[in-house]
C-alpha cells in the first residue's frame, strides 16, 4: 500500500467496504461524505482551540480606512494589526511602527555607552574632573537608553497624560 492510500480516509473506505463492493460514483461519494465529516470535526476542534470573533468597520465614518492606513503603516495585514492592537491596549503598550528602527536606535545607544565605558577605562591620573564628566555621560546615556525603552514599548497610560 503506498502512501496515498495510507491515510485515515482510506481506513474509512475499507471499514465501510465500499472499495470492495462499490462502484467509482459510490467511492467519490463516500469520499466527500469523509471529507466532509472531517472538516466538521476540525472546524468544532479550531473553533474549541482559537476563538474566532467577527467584527465590522465602517466606510461612512471612515473606521475601515483608518484602521487600513495603520495596519499598513506598522507593516501588518489589518487583522494582525488589529489583534496585535487589542493586546498592547490590554497591556498598555504601544504597537511600535517599525521594531527595526528602534533595536537600532537601542544598539547605536548601546555602542555609546560602551564607548563611554572604554573612554573612563583608559582615564588619566589625577584627573578627577574629566572623570566625574564621564560618570555624568555614562549615567545620562543608560538613563536615555531606559527611556527610550519605556517610551516606545512601555507608553503611559492615556489617563495618566496630561494636554
């Protein structure tokens, strides 16, 4: 038996006898009859494992262009866009535009600080000035770091901004 008939829809088949007794139309038809009890099944078993939810947007009031123009500005199809949404609102955080972007503005700062670090290890003698200078720069630049951090994937919470 190759593998084609090595399937659970050819178990089918043989329990019911049609391959031995049935003609072409009766196996074509107990074949859909599989198929369709099958996809019965794994529809009932998705449905129990993903929820699915319908929504609707409006073009009158230009919901669904908003929400297209976003979806493809953040580079995501709309319902990725719109789940990826619904999560950072429930964990107050933004969906960020471009994560691309943002690890390299995190890496480029990252590269600052090490520079920094590498400039206070090579420090002179009896420079105290130049190396309280350095520990200011070293500081403000993981503070920035932080920052950027919590401003772009941590946002403040709309009540907690003030206009």
């Amino acid at each position: 038996m190759n593998k084609k008939h090595n399937s659970a829809m050819w178990d089918y088949l043989e329990s019911i006898g049609i391959l031995e007794h049935g003609t072409d139309s009766q196996i074509k038809e107990a074949k859909k009859v599989y198929r369709k009890n099958y996809l019965l099944k794994y529809k009932q078993t998705q449905r129990a494992n993903k929820p699915e939810f319908n929504i609707s947007f409006s073009d009158k009031n230009g919901e669904y262009a908003r929400v297209k123009t976003s979806a493809v500005k953040h580079n995501l199809t709309v319902t990725s866009f719109i789940k990826k949404a619904v999560l950072a609102y429930i964990e107050n955080k933004y969906v960020v535009p471009n994560n691309d972007q943002i690890s390299r503005l995190e890496q480029v700062l990252s590269e600052c600080l090490n520079e920094v670090q590498k400039i206070v290890k090579t420090k002179e003698r009896f420079l105290f000035d130049r190396e309280d200078k350095y520990k200011a720069i070293e500081k403000r630049i993981e503070k920035l770091e932080a920052e950027i951090d919590g401003i772009f994937r941590h946002p403040p919470l709309a009540n907690d901004c003030q206009i």
